[in-house]
C-alpha cells in the first residue's frame, strides 16, 4: 500500500465561497462558514470538478482541509 502525502498550501487572501454548479480547477480554494465555531473553513481542491452537493467539503475525495479564517 502507498501513501501519497501532499504539500502544505497557503490559505490565499480572496478565497471563493463554496457554491454548486462551480468549475473547481485543481488546487483551487474555497471557503465555508461553520456557524458553531463562528468562522470560514478554507478547503483545497485535490480532485478537477463542477460543484454539486454530494462534492462539497467535507468531501475528502474532492477537498483537503487548510484551516480557519
């Protein structure tokens, strides 16, 4: 069995809010809002693809999680 593991990113300034029916290119970013914890969520885009709501993030097959804005 392999491991890939993928580098570090930096969570960009202008980071786009997640929405369905969006073109989500390789290593683009989006954001969510998490209500409980009061602040944005920023993803990565691991996987090519058109937003839809079974690809939103948590997604692990289409978002890696940076971090919290």
């Amino acid at each position: 069995m392999s491991t890939t593991t993928m580098p570090a990113s930096v969570i960009k300034n202008a980071t786009t809010i997640w929405d369905i029916n969006v073109n989500w290119p390789l290593s683009s970013q989006c954001g969510t809002w998490d209500p409980k914890g009061r602040g944005v969520d920023v993803w990565e885009c691991i996987q090519a693809h058109y937003s839809t709501p079974s690809t939103s993030p948590p997604n692990p097959t289409y978002w890696r999680y940076l971090g919290r804005r």
